[in-house]
C-alpha cells in the first residue's frame, strides 16, 4: 500500500488536458488513483469540446497529444511520462505539494 493512499489533504492541484475518448488519460487517471487521487481532484480541460483551450495546451505544453498533465506550477508531460516520474520515486513528493 502507498503512503499516499487515502490522502486527500494538502494534494497538490492536478490539471489534466483530455478528450473525451483518449486511453492514455484513462491510464494516468488510473496510474492517480493507485496514489490515492479521486477523479474528482483532477481538473479536466476537454479540448475537443474547447478549441481554444487546445490551443492553449499547444501554445504551453508545445505538444499535441493528450493527456498533458500538470501538477502544482509543473508540466509534467503525458502518461508515459507520469509513469517516469513514478518510476523514479518522483510523483509523491510532487503530488503532496
Ligand atoms: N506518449 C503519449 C501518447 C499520448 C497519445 O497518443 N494520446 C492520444 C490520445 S489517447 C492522442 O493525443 N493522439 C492524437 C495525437 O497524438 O495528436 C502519452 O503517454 O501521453
């Protein structure tokens, strides 16, 4: 079990660029509740419903694809590298805030 499981206080803010059909957001999704993160504590851009804000996503991230995850102020990219920053023991720290 995670020392991060069950925690909901004190979780840094988590901004998810998405689609409606969009597997690899379902897999960072996936890979946050494993950290105890609700789907309720990820605030989501539809950028297939808001072609602005996919402009947006581009104009920031400078990438394309979806999902484009931020947590706190940092850019953390997409799901391949959520599951980098795990690997590495990064994305704990990180989600505490
Ligand atoms: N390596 C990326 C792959 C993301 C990806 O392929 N996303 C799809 C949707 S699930 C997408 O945005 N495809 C359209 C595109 O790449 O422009 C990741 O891990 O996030």
């Amino acid at each position: 079990m995670s020392r991060f499981d069950g925690l909901t206080a004190g979780v840094a803010r988590i901004l998810m660029y998405s689609t409606r059909v969009c597997p690899y957001c379902i897999r960072a999704e996936q890979l946050l509740a494993k950290k105890g993160i609700a789907p309720d504590q990820i605030e989501k851009i539809r950028v297939d419903e808001h072609p602005e804000q996919r402009a947006e996503m581009l104009r920031i991230t400078g990438r394309r694809s979806v999902p484009q995850i931020f947590i706190g102020d940092r850019h953390v990219g997409g799901f391949d590298d959520l599951a980098a920053l795990d690997a590495d023991g990064e994305l704990e720290p990180l989600l505490r805030g």
